[in-house]
C-alpha cells in the first residue's frame, strides 16, 4: 500500500488537511444517547440503536446495542415474569397465624397476606400470589406470579430464661419416645456447636495426610 496516500489514490497538501481529521476522514468523538427500559423487559434483553455506530466514508453506519443485565435485589430474585421472596416469622405467628404486610413491593405497595386459622407454617413452606410478579414485556397489564418462602424465627435461649419452662412443655406436643427397640449398646457422646459449612472438611485433611505419607519407603541406615 502506498504509504503517501494510504491507498486512497489521493494526496492532499498540509494546508488542505482538516485540522480534525488531519486527512485521515474519521475523528473519535463522545456521543450520549439514552434508551428507553420498558415494563417486563427481560434480563439480557437488546436495545439497538440502529446507525449510532462507528462511520467511515462510503460505509453505511454500524448500530449501538444495549444488552440489559439485572442487578440482584436484596429482596425479590427474578425468574422470568415471576417473582421470588423470603419472608421471616415468628414462631408464635407459624402457630397461631399472622395478619400483617410482609413486604414492600417493587412499585412500594405493601402486600398483606392474612394466613388462615388452624394452619400451621412450617419452615421452607411456601405461598404464591397470583398477579404480583413482574408486568409481562409488551403487555405490562398482565403480570406473573409471587412466590413466598418462610423462614421461622425460633426464640432465643433470653426470652427462654422469662417464661415458666414446665407451663411450656405442658402446651407444646410431647417430646418424642426411645427407639424401640433399643439398640444394645448406647454410648452418651459430648458435642459442640458447628455450622454446616464445615462438613466434609475432615475429608480434604485425611487426603492431605495420605499424599504426605505417598512416598518410596526409605533404608535404615546401618
């Protein structure tokens, strides 16, 4: 390629050269355009703005595409139109029963749930309400589903220590029996507190002694 006029077939004299380009047709420049986020528009979903690309002389403009990401929310997780929440109770309201809001919804209504009498909310069970997902894209009038998950909040060893401990065991179901048959030998073994994500660690430390204990048998000196 001729290295005067770049391959153009064309020189132009110093004083001809726009002071922009300096000859060279194309300059960088910073444009700002905004775009338009509809209702219900799903995660990855693209926004293109056609002809907002890069141009270059005798080539047709190139386009500007947005690809949507969701950021997480500290209270709902998305899956397509529906919607995903943990709601924390209290012991005496997964026995006895609540009428209360129990979240604030993303356009900051609250939505009260009254649960029914009788009905007792065990952890991990869980509620849908039909219509208060998320707007469906391009029919923002219909809506998915929200899921409710319950966690229950046991009370703790204080509010333990101020109530009469016989009076509660006297209302609560009774406590399971021995095994029957009993095992032949019983050992009464101590334990401690632990979290759960410590369960398997023993494996990683009994493959670490092994491969240290791997190699050649060595000779005894005489």
């Amino acid at each position: 390629m001729c290295t005067d006029c770049s391959g153009e077939g064309e020189r132009l004299r110093e004083k001809d050269r726009c002071k922009k380009c300096k000859g060279n047709k194309i300059i960088k420049d910073k444009t700002r355009h905004e775009i338009f986020v509809e209702r219900g528009m799903p995660d990855k979903h693209r926004i293109t703005i056609a002809g907002a690309g890069d141009e270059e002389p005798g080539v047709p403009p190139g386009d500007v595409v947005f690809a949507l990401r969701t950021r997480p929310h500290a209270s709902f997780e998305r899956s397509g139109n529906d919607l995903l929440t943990k709601v924390h109770i209290t012991l005496s309201e997964a026995l006895l029963g609540f009428s209360r809001i129990i979240v604030t919804h993303l356009d900051g209504r609250g939505i009260h749930i009254a649960s029914p009498k009788g009905k007792i909310i065990k952890p991990g069970d869980s509620i849908v309400v039909r219509g208060e997902g998320m707007p469906l894209f391009k029919n923002p009038d219909q809506k998915g589903q929200l899921y409710v998950v319950f966690d229950v909040d046991m009370p703790d060893e204080e509010w333990l220590r101020t109530i009469d401990t016989e009076v509660l065991e006297a209302v609560l179901p009774p406590k399971k029996p021995e095994l029957d048959p009993k095992p032949a030998v019983i050992d009464e073994v101590p334990f401690e507190e632990s979290d759960i994500v410590d369960f398997g660690d023993d494996e990683a430390d009994w493959e670490s002694e092994e491969s240290e204990g791997d190699g050649e048998p060595e000779c005894r000196p005489q």
